[in-house]
C-alpha cells in the first residue's frame, strides 16, 4: 500500500471515529434519565415473573436480537442474576405468530431492525402492544419505550444499540439490589414470584427512594457511555496500522475468490455473525457482496463437534472442511484465550489461511504468542465495553476493505 494511500485510509479511519464519538456523547447524553426509567420499568416486569422476547428479521438485526438474549441469559460479569430472555428470528416462521405464541403480559418486547422494509419486526412489536408488554425499540414504530441512535451511518446506529442494550442489561441489576421497587411516586409491594424467587431476594419489601436510585443510575449510564467512548479512540486510534493492513490482506483474498471464515463464542459469536452479514449484505449499495461463512450459524455441527469430539474442536473442524488457501479467518474473543478458537487459528496458518483477531484484556495468548498475523487489541477488562469497542473495529475494517480497493 502506498503512502498517499495510507494516509488517506488513516484519514478515513479518524473521520470513523470522530462521528462515533459524537454520536456516541450526543445519544447517551441526551437519552440517559429515559433510560434509567426504563431500567426500573425493566426490573419490575422481570420482579413479577416477566421475561425479555428480543425480535429481528434482517440478518444484523439477528445477530443483535442473540447478542442480547446470551447477555440475560447467561451474564458474563460475577454476581449477576441470570435473567429470562428469548430470541425470536424468522427460521420459526412469521415472527409475529411466533410472538403470538409465547408473549405473556409482563413479557418486554425489544425490536430490532423495526423499520426494515419487511415489517417483520414492526409486526412483532405491535402485536406484543396488544398483548400488554412493555416495548422497546429503535425506530418510531409506536413502541412504548424508542430510543433512535442520532447517525444515519448504519454501522454507528448499531454500535450505539449494542451498548445501549449492554447498558439495560447491567443497569437492570441496580433496581434488584434494593428493597423493593416504586411505581410512580408510591412505594409498593412487590409480590412473591413463586419459582422465580431466587433470583429476586428483595421481593416483599419496599422501596422508599426511587428518584435517588434513578439518579444514580442515570450517572452510571453516561459513565459507560464515557467509557465506551474512550475505548473506541483506543481501539481505532493504536491499532490504525493494522486494520488498514488487515483490510489490504481481506481485500486481495476476496478478490481473489476467497471468502471469510468468522468465529467467537457466546456475545462474540454473535459479533461474527453481524461481521458476516456486513460482508453478505452489505449497508452501502455501491459495496459488492462478500463471501463469507459464519461458524458459529449451524447448531446442528456446533453441537455435533462439541458432543462428539469436544468444544475445542467445534470452530477447527471447520476451518478443516470449509478452508482454502485464499481463503482468511477472523476470530473474535474478549480474553485472547479462547481454547476453541486457538486451535481454530493454528489449523488456519496450517492451510495458508490469513488470520485476524480481535481481542481484549491484554491479548491473551492470541497476542502473547503472535497467534494470527494481525491482531487488534482492545485494552479492558469489562467484556461489554470490549464487545462495543469491536465491533466498532470490525465495521471500520468492513469499510477499509472496499475503500482500500478504490485507492490502490
């Protein structure tokens, strides 16, 4: 790559991220106490037995719509509760129907992708209207509760959805940490849960301070956002070197004929499922489409290789069968030390494949043993601002490769 061509692509790059970081202080700044309130209207509908049905038809919006649920479900920081949650996307059928099906009353509606042209989403969400559920989605679509990312970018409107569901689920946890919950001004008593009980110790108490509680939780909401701000600059700013070599790599392999191999476990599979629908389907019209295959699709193999031969093999088996040596290989990870995907990334080099990784804390193994030939490095050690930070490193590298074509 040139020098002028360089240039130009670290240009681009800043530019990427100085309407992050604007959109980024604008959104959170501006929807932080609304958010709070929701995190309350949140808890008290998971108090009472509720549970969260996350809808979305387009491939990006499903991955967001797994991303959320493993989040609920299964809360990678210690000491959360684990929370009810279901991921409802067309394989089922119409989404509404399927909706139809399982919503109850107390349930929270979150609609991705609602103003898709499809109208699957849409649907689901005025269908879970009618039934009594609290609703929220990003778009004016009539949900109870919209919050609209302030960018037409649609890889910045998903970056700040990303960390605003990350922040419902972490703040969501702050109303369970005290006695009881408010409705309005007026304590109340929140009733036995039966089964659910252990997972809500302060039911049957009150509340007695909601709008101190609500404050806090508030300041809470742009302090994440103030992190995930500057670890974005971190992400985009120290590893500018290697996403423009990386996209150079991607864009002579692709172009080539070879394709991209994409794999993670849990919130990060969910990442390289959107970074393969980024590529297949790509936001920006005058973009071809890519080819590009997500590991983590199929849990019929997933659960095959894992049952059969071990979870460390279930990512390798497949780079065995599906690898080429035009192909290139991309692992997301939050530790770099993932066994599955470090055997993956060996078997990888082995065929010729190139390697990419995107990783948090220090790097991990990945970066401590120069495991893949470009490795992006995220510095935290809090798994949702990481998540936030890659994934705006793997749209700016979605961008990079197309333009790197245009300015050779």
């Amino acid at each position: 790559m040139g020098e002028a061509t360089a240039t130009g692509l670290q240009g681009r790059i800043e530019t990427l991220l100085a309407a992050r970081t604007d959109a980024n202080r604008s959104f959170f700044a501006a929807e932080a106490d609304r958010l709070a309130r929701c995190c309350h209207r949140m808890a008290e509908r998971f108090a009472r037995g509720g549970r969260l049905i996350a809808v979305g038809s387009s491939p990006a919006a499903r991955s967001d719509v797994r991303h959320v649920a493993v989040e609920f479900v299964h809360p990678v920081i210690v000491g959360k509760r684990a929370l009810p949650a279901i991921g409802l996307g067309p394989e089922g059928g119409r989404i509404a129907e399927q909706l139809a099906l399982l919503a109850e009353s107390d349930d929270i509606v979150l609609g991705f992708g609602a103003d898709e042209v499809d109208g699957e989403a849409a649907a689901a969400l005025a269908a879970a209207i009618d039934r009594g559920c609290m609703t929220l989605a990003f778009a004016p679509v009539g949900a109870e509760w919209e919050f609209e990312p302030p960018a037409t970018d649609p890889f910045i409107r998903q970056e700040l959805v990303e960390t605003l569901y990350h922040v419902l689920w972490e703040l969501v946890h702050v109303f369970f940490d005290h006695r009881g919950l408010l409705s309005g001004r007026e304590a109340r008593t929140v009733h036995d849960s039966g089964a659910s009980s252990f997972l809500y110790p302060f039911l049957g108490e009150s509340e007695t301070d909601l709008e101190t509680v609500i404050a806090d939780v508030r300041e809470s909401v742009l302090m994440k956002a103030d992190e995930v701000g500057a670890l974005r600059e971190q992400t985009l700013t120290e590893n500018g070197d290697v996403l423009r070599a990386a996209a150079g790599e991607l864009r002579r392999r692709l172009d080539a004929g070879g394709k991209l191999l994409a794999f993670g476990n849990g919130g990060s599979a969910t990442d390289a499922s959107d970074l393969v629908a980024d590529l297949r389907s790509p936001p920006e019209a005058r973009w071809p489409a890519r080819t590009a295959i997500d590991l983590t699709e199929d849990s019929s193999i997933l659960t095959a290789i894992a049952n059969d031969v071990g979870v460390e093999q279930v990512f390798q088996r497949q780079v065995i069968a599906y690898g080429r040596d035009l192909d290139a290989a991309v692992a997301l990870s939050t530790s770099g030390n993932s066994a599955n995907l470090i055997v993956a990334l060996g078997e990888a080099r082995r065929r010729g494949l190139a390697t990419i990784a995107m990783v948090g804390y220090d790097g991990g193994r990945i970066a401590a043993e120069e495991l893949a030939d470009h490795v992006v490095l995220t510095r935290s050690e809090h798994i949702p601002r990481i998540q936030e930070a890659q994934a705006s490193a793997y749209h700016v590298l979605r961008e990079l490769i197309e333009l790197g074509g245009e300015n050779r």
